[in-house]
C-alpha cells in the first residue's frame, strides 16, 4: 500500500530518497547532464525547476531554500546564481529536458540522458577560451 507517499519510492526509505534526489540535482547542476534510469530522471525533474526558479529569484531566502534542498552545497548554489539562472532569466518553465537512450544491458532498465533545455555558457569560460585560442596561435612557430 502506498500509505502517504507522494511519488516515486525506488526502494528506498525517505532519508535515501532524499539523498538520491539530492545527489542527482548536483550531479545535474555540475555536468549540466547526466545519464540515469527514466524513473529517476522524471522524480527529479519538477525539483530541478523549482530549484531554479527559486535561483531566479534572486532573493536571499530562496539562497536559503535552496541551501536547504541541496544539503548546503554551497558550490552548487554558486553554479545555480552565477550561470544557470541567467540563462533561463527569459523562461518560466521547462528548464531540462529528457532524452531516450539505448535501454541498459544488464536489467534492461530505461536509460535517459537528462539536460538544460538550452546552453548554458557563462561569460568567464567565453573569455578563457579567447585567451587559449591566442594562446595556442602565438605559440606555433613560423616555419622557414
């Protein structure tokens, strides 16, 4: 019987549940995709969009609350602030978006790629890739 458990319970008690949601939203957060059963990629993604509408926001207790669900991981709440939620600064929803992969060998689960909906580029990682490219045309040399 379900008995008072909203979603997906993957064998799990709540705290693991929790720590599995907490650990695949940072995953997402840091790699920007990562790949994982269809079931796990759908129990994570209404959380994904109220973290980052709350990143949006901008406010100090949305700072707060996402600390709060991301077991303060403050790395991820920078990564949140400084380049997620500018990207999305135009859209209200539909910030990831689900991807069918081959399905798993060993117990033939469904496997899924889950991602931003769009890019995600930050504006240091722009200007370090300028410097590279003139990095790597000033150091070959001019052949006689």
């Amino acid at each position: 019987m379900r008995k008072m458990v909203f979603g997906r319970k993957f064998s799990r008690g709540q705290k693991g549940r929790r720590a599995l949601f907490r650990s695949l939203i940072r995953a997402l957060v840091f790699y920007g995709k990562i790949t994982t059963t269809k079931a796990k990629a759908k129990a994570i993604q209404g959380d994904v969009d109220k973290v980052i509408s709350l990143a949006k926001e901008g406010s100090l207790s949305a700072q707060r609350r996402i600390l709060s669900e991301l077991a303060n991981d403050r790395d991820s709440l920078e990564i949140l602030f400084n380049k997620v939620a500018p990207a999305f600064k135009e859209r209200t929803s539909g910030f990831t978006r689900i991807i069918m992969l081959p399905r798993r060998k060993g117990d033939n689960a469904e496997m899924v790629r889950i991602e931003w909906s769009q890019e995600i580029i930050d504006k240091k990682s722009k200007v370090k890739k300028a410097k590279e490219k003139e990095k790597k045309v000033k150091a070959k040399p001019k052949k006689k």
